[in-house]
C-alpha cells in the first residue's frame, strides 16, 4: 500500500496552525437506473453518529443551504455499520455520491480500484492551496490525482478524569515504570487501572494499543513498513511488542473484550476504570459537563532512543467516480474544506479535534492547547492500524488481538496465522 505519511515537521507546516473542527462527510443518492440525477440535494453519507456530533452535522448541512448554492441531506449512519458497508457503497450501481471517511493508504487502496472521483479541479480552490504541503500529499493517491479533502485531525492519549485522579491521589506518569507504578496504585484502590472497550463492533480499538507499543519499541519507520507487507507479523520485532504488553495485562478491565469503547468510556467517566488509551472521538458521546475534567497524557517512552511518535489521524471526504453529479458534489466539498465549515462544526460538538483549515478557529480550550502541543513536540505522526495499511487489513488485526487478549500464551501461533491472513490480503 502507498504510504503517503509524513514525519512530523512536513505534517506540521500548516497543519499546526489550524484549530478545531469535525471528521466531516457525505455521499449522495442515485436515481433507480444506476446513474445519479443532476438534480436534487447531495446526501451527506456521515459516520458521525455520536449525538453532538451529529447535531453539528446537521448545523454544517443547515448553513450550506443558506449559501444558495446547493443543498444536502444528512443521512447518518452508525460508525461501525458504515466502516463494514463502506466497500459495498462504493462498488454498488447506485452508489453514494460523497462519503466521509480517511486519506492516505486508505484512499488509495479505493482509487487503485477506479472507485474514487478525481477532485483535482476542487483543490484549485482558495480554502484548499492554503492547506499544509503535508495535507496535499496525504490527499494525493498514487496515481498523482487528489482524491481527499481533509476536513480535522484528532490525537490519542491515555485520558482520565481529573477529578478522579485527584480523589486517589495519583498523577500523570513520567515514565514506563511511573505507569506501571500508577497502575498498581489504581489496582489496589479497588480501581481497574485500563479500560479497553474492544468489544462487540469496537474491537478496533485494541489495534491501538499494538500501534503505540510498536511505534515506542520498533519506531514508526518500521511500524508503518510492517503494515505495508515489508516485515513480517511473526517477526521477532513483533513479538517484543505482545511481551511488553503482557506486562500490562493484569491491569486491564476484565470486561475489556466484552464491551464497546461507548461503554468503556462511560466506566472511565464514573471511576470504575482509571485510564483509557482512546482518540478525541470518546468525548462526543461524554455529557458536556464532564468535559473541563478530561485529560491526557503521553503514551509513555519505552525506548528514548527511538524517534518520538504519535497517533494524529485525519478525517475528511472523498467522491464517487461514478457519481452523476460532479458540479453539486465539487460545490459541496469546496464549502466543506472552509473554515466556516470546520468552526461550525467545533460549536456543535464537543471541539476536541482541530481543524485542517490554517485559519479556522479551535475551540481553545486547555485540553486543546495541550493535544496541539502533544502533536506538536512528536517527531513523527503515525495515523492508526487500518489508516496507515487499509480497511482490508483491519478484520485480521481484530482477530489476532482479541485472541491474544484471551490467551496471551499462544502469542507465537497467533502471530504466525496473523501474518498468513495478511499475505491474503496484500496478495489480493
């Protein structure tokens, strides 16, 4: 897979100077006979269906009509249901004209198959030259063509509340053994020191957790060769990052694998878990009252001598190649990548992403100055597990990892079926 990347002073030029907006996008119906009208509104396909997320969907779809330019209409669907529907939308006769979702190695595993509009001519838009050197190569599929346009970026980190930490005593770790020091502490306070939430439709998440140990013990370089099919699962490499997570096990909610990041994220909030390690996303389905008290730390260094890394993922749209209306959807994405747009969005929801637009406005909250500056201050920016390889690759990572969760000691077959289910799919 083309791996479009960057390190991360070529991802920051630009980049670090936006602020805060949303993963926004769309897709558009099409008429009975396979081909779409050139008429009528553009759907918006959006997988953000978190409540404030959605409402402030429906603000953006709402002050587009007020432009007079075109209309839209949101159709929100489940994130996970969409991410499993997503190859059926852009294969279908009728498929949706505009759908939200990730660039890079993604994109371009979808325009390698003649799947995704050529949106060269939206990118000689002003809102969109203005975008970072690095966002115009993340954009760009390896054919050459721009085929993304980037609406917000986001970290991870291990979040908690404030006020809980507080009320046990406990503060943010400085090191790896800090955190392990810290989980004993929540242990033997009756509290589970990690939440997972990789259960039911989430268990996504757990990749997570095999990208951080990688990029702290391998190196990003290296994470990202593996996920392009240049090293091998079963690698002794790898296997150094399932011993180190081993270490963490017993800290982990028993109920890790049984419940969905929603409801992790909801035992985090209450104290019945310490930690999560979780992108921005969880804090649009947090009451909004809870949010001041949200904060992060750093995945902890493992290794100082390897480059520092994080996870900073960037959200947006791309078209249909066979959409049927070219004009409305170019009108659409052009609004889409303004700042107006993106600060809308920030209003509505809970702002904790930041925008792609140099000029929009982030929320500008502490949690935000400090996600800005975590981003900031790695040295390279990784994206996550199925971004920086494809959307095929992900179900076999699920797989493996939530096999090793429930049996850490058969580690090594696991890792060798693992690598047999990629060269499957790399070999495609």
């Amino acid at each position: 897979m083309t791996n479009h990347q960057p390190n991360r002073r070529r991802f920051l030029t630009g980049l670090g100077a936006a602020g805060t907006a949303a993963l926004l996008s769309g897709c558009v119906t099409a008429t009975s006979s396979g081909k779409s009208s050139s008429k009528g509104a553009v759907t918006l396909q959006s997988n953000l269906s978190a409540p404030q997320a959605k409402a402030a969907m429906e603000d953006i779809v709402a002050a587009y009509a007020k432009k007079g330019s075109g209309r839209a209409t949101l159709n929100t669907v489940a994130a996970e249901t969409f991410r499993t529907q997503l190859p059926t939308y852009l294969t279908s006769a009728n498929p949706p004209d505009v759908c939200t979702w990730y660039p890079g190695s993604v994109a371009d595993a979808y325009a390698k198959k003649d799947l995704l509009l050529d949106l060269d001519d939206v990118w000689t838009s002003p809102d969109l030259k203005g975008y970072s050197k690095a966002l115009h190569s993340l954009c760009t599929a390896s054919s050459g063509k721009k085929v993304f346009v980037p609406a917000t970026y986001y970290w991870w980190g291990m979040f908690y509340r404030k006020s809980n930490f507080a009320k046990w005593g406990v503060s943010e770790p400085k090191s790896w053994d800090d955190f392990l020091d810290l989980c004993d502490k929540l242990k033997s306070k009756g509290v589970d020191p990690i939440g997972l939430g990789a259960g039911g439709n989430t268990a996504w998440v757990a990749s997570a957790w095999f990208d951080y140990l990688d990029i702290r013990i391998n190196g990003a370089d290296y994470h990202r060769q593996l996920l392009a099919g240049k090293h091998r699962f079963d690698d002794p490499e790898v296997r150094k990052v399932f011993d180190r997570w081993q270490e963490l096990l017993p800290y982990f909610d028993p109920n890790g694998t049984a419940v969905a990041f929603q409801d992790a994220t909801t035992s985090l909030l209450n104290g019945r878990s310490g930690m999560m390690l979780i992108g921005t996303f969880f804090a649009d389905a947090a009451p909004k009252d809870a949010l001041d008290d949200i904060d992060f730390f750093r995945f902890p260094v493992i290794d100082p001598k390897i480059p520092l890394a994080e996870e900073a993922p960037v959200d947006g749209y791309f078209a249909s190649a066979r959409t049927g209306r070219r004009d409305q959807v170019s009108d659409l994405l052009r609004y889409l990548a303004t700042a107006e747009a993106q600060e809308i969005y920030i209003k509505g929801s809970s702002g904790t992403v930041l925008p792609c637009h140099p000029d929009a406005k982030d929320a500008g909250t502490a949690l935000v100055k400090k996600g800005r500056k975590h981003i900031e201050e790695a040295v390279e920016i990784t994206q996550f597990f199925n971004r920086d390889s494809s959307d095929a690759m992900q179900p076999a990572a699920d797989t493996a990892l939530t096999k090793f969760l429930a049996k850490p000691k058969s580690i090594g077959g696991i890792l060798t079926d693992w690598q047999r289910d990629a060269e499957k799919i790399w070999n495609a």
